[in-house]
C-alpha cells in the first residue's frame, strides 16, 4: 500500500482505479443520517493525484462489517465555499480509488468521505481535504505564419514540450469577422507543420494552434500570427493594337511590372466585352505579336495576361485593345464605258490615295451559255482600251483597284458593252 500511496504519474493511478465501481453524479442536497458507531474512513490515508480535468483519490478502506461503500462530498471553494454536496457514492467497500472527473482547471476544491450501510445511516465524514486542479497547460512557445504563398499560407510552430500532447487543432479567421473555423487536426507532438491551401488572392488571414493531450485536454492557445497570400502579378494595361497592316493585326506592349512574370498570354474575340479566347502563349521577354489574319479589314478586340512563376495569372477584368487588318481598297469609279470604232473605251477616277495599279475583268458572252472572264492586271492609267473586240459578241467589263500590298478592292459594277455586226448589202 505504502508503495502505492507514492504513485505520482496519472497514468498509473488510471491503471488503479480502472476496476473501480460508482455512480452517476449525485449532487444531492438532502441533510445525511449520521451513526457516529460505523467506522470513519481514516483521513490520514486519503492520498491524490491532481489533472486540468480530473483528481484521482486513493484511501485506506474501513473493516466494519456494517458498511458496504462510501460517499464522496465536495465543494468548489471558488464558487460554493463550504456548502458540501453528494457528488458520488460508491457501492463496494473493498473498492478504494475514485476519479471525479467533473471539475475545472486550476480551481481549488474540499472534499469529504463517509462510509455507508446497507440502511440510511451514514458514518461521520473525514477531515477536510483540500485538493487544487492543475493550471491548464501552455500553449505552443512558437508559431509562424509564412505570407507571399499562392494561395496558401503555411504555419509552423515549435513542437509541445510536454510529452502527453497528441495532437494540434488548427483555427484560423480573417480579419472582416472574429469568428474562428477550425481547420484541420495535426497528428503527432512532433508534427509543427500545417500548409492551408486554396485561399484567396492577396488577402490577410489570422492563425492560432491549439495542442490537445492524449486525454482531448487542450492547451491554452497560442499567440494569434497572421500572414497574407500572394497578389496576382500586375497585368498589361499598354497593350496597343495594329489597324494599318495588310492580313495581320501587330500587337505591343510594356512589360509587367512583377519581377517574377515568366510568361503571357494573348487572349482575342470578336467581340469587346466577352468571348475571349487563348490564342497564343509567348516568354516573358516577348513584348510584340503578329497575328496573321487571312481576311482584309477584319476586327479583333485583344486582352493579354501575365503568367508568374507561381502559374498565378493577372485579372483579366482590363479593356481590350481593338486592333484590325488593312481595309480593302475602295472601288474605282467608271467615267466612261463605250464603243469608239472598234474599240471598247473605259474611263475611270480612283477613289482611294492607296491605290497603285487597276485590274480590268473582262467577260465574253458568246452565246446564251458561253461565257469566258479575261483578267487584265498591271493597269497604271486612269484609261483602258480594247481593240480584241469582235462584232456581234457582248463584252462585260468590271474595274478593281489594286494597293502596294496587293489588296484589291471590290469590282465595280459591270458595264455591257456590244460592237454591233454590219449590214449586210442586198
């Protein structure tokens, strides 16, 4: 017994008391029968091993024949002074180890033990036995929160010195509310680690750990740190686009201004506000793109984005950039269109300071269904004549302006024209 009394470990004194028998919790108030003949349970016995939540009890039991069990009084001297209550009774005299486990942190109690019958007598109690629970432990010495992540924020924090802790709850909040979410349980006192991922873009978040022991006691929390996520890297707001260059759009634009861009990409759409679409990736160092567009003046709306070496991308909530191909020429404009003599004559006036020669289309109709187009090219002069013209065939004649990069207007509207046949002399 003496052995036992010196037990200093709760872990060994749950291993005692594990075979113990009691009640639920009693707390009753009614005024107890005393019989000052049954045996008192010696005071001197009473040993106890204090925790955050619970106060184990060790006691030397009672040989009167007459009692069966003992009950156990207590009172918090924080909130009820004195005024004892019946909080348990046990049912076996030869049991001698009782746990309360409904107390408080670092709170100071009395306790008392009576030894009960079968009947309603009780003996009388033992001295006061004043007993205090222990302080809830520290929290964590260390925590850090790592900012400047993509769109994570890791935590770290200096492994429990106390070697019941299990395991460490993570919370975490944000500044716009007090409210705290718990995150995740990190297994293990060694563990210091815990990386909280797919959050926000550049936006600040508090952090607190909190270690539990073996048994689910938590420790006070830990110091609040706060860390915030990495910005998207600044976008293009330079981007220029071409609307003077024949089948492609030219784009431009200034470099971000994030150190860490290592890419961009080229979105395009037909139209300003939506639709856009990737078209091209380009490095970091590339600053211009041609965007070859089989079609004279076609228009695209351009965005381009910035690429980090985190693979974070700027908004692209920016306005676009309009750019197009070269216009067409603008069509000629025909003076004259007749028959000379034998020959047919067009007269035209250019409409567009662009254009640098003509393309004459002429159709030969011979026949309802026989039809041939001649394209004639090369025309610097404002005027054409053609002498291979036949009596009675019709001739349709259309104009095209042509620029330097060879972009040819629209035709012109056809013009007929018929060198009519002889008479012939009876």
């Amino acid at each position: 017994m003496n052995k036992l009394m010196k037990i200093t470990s709760s872990l060994a004194l749950t291993l005692l008391v594990s075979g113990c028998s009691y009640k639920g919790d009693l707390m009753s108030s009614q005024k107890p029968k005393i019989d000052d003949s049954i045996e008192v349970v010696n005071s001197d016995s009473i040993r106890s091993i204090s925790d955050v939540n619970a106060i184990a009890f060790e006691w030397q039991k009672v040989d009167d024949s007459r009692v069966v069990g003992y009950n156990f009084y207590r009172a918090n001297l924080q909130k009820d002074g004195t005024k004892l209550k019946l909080i348990d009774s046990i049912e076996n005299k030869y049991a001698t180890h009782y746990v309360d486990n409904n107390v408080e942190p670092n709170t100071k109690y009395v306790y008392k033990i009576s030894s009960t019958t079968n009947g309603e007598f009780e003996s009388k109690t033992t001295k006061d036995y004043v007993v205090t629970t222990l302080d809830i432990p520290e929290g964590v010495s260390f925590i850090q929160a790592i900012s400047n992540l993509p769109r994570q924020i890791k935590i770290i924090w200096r492994p429990h010195t106390n070697e019941r802790i299990s395991y460490y709850k993570i919370y975490r909040s944000s500044p716009q509310t007090s409210q705290w979410d718990e995150l995740a349980e990190v297994e293990g006192r060694l563990q210091a680690e815990y990386i909280d991922t797919d959050l926000d873009d550049n936006v600040v978040y508090n952090y607190k750990v909190v270690a539990y022991t073996f048994d689910d006691i938590a420790t006070k929390p830990s110091e609040i740190v706060k860390a915030q996520t990495k910005p998207l890297p600044e976008g293009i707001y330079t981007l220029k686009a071409s609307n003077d260059q024949p089948r492609k759009i030219i784009l431009n634009w200034q470099p971000s201004q994030s150190s860490d861009v290592i890419r961009y990409n080229i979105y395009r759409s037909s139209d300003a506000t939506s639709g856009f679409s990737l078209l091209k990736t380009v490095s970091a160092k590339t600053l211009s793109y041609d965007d070859f567009v089989n079609e004279d003046g076609k228009i695209y709306f351009y965005k381009i984005s910035s690429i980090d070496k985190d693979n974070l991308e700027s908004n692209l909530n920016v306005n676009a950039a309009m750019g197009s191909t070269l216009q067409k020429v603008a069509k000629p404009i025909i003076t004259l269109a007749q028959i000379q003599g034998e020959r047919a004559i067009l007269n035209w006036q250019s409409a567009d300071r662009r254009t640098v020669s003509y393309n004459v289309y002429k159709t030969i109709k011979d026949g309802f269904f026989d039809k041939k187009t001649i394209k004639i090219t090369g025309i610097n002069a404002l005027r054409y004549e053609d002498k291979d013209i036949v009596r009675g065939v019709r001739y349709s004649y259309s104009i095209q302006a042509v620029d330097e990069n060879g972009i040819a207007s629209e035709k012109t509207k056809e013009t007929e024209l018929i060198l009519p046949k002889l008479r012939e002399l009876k």
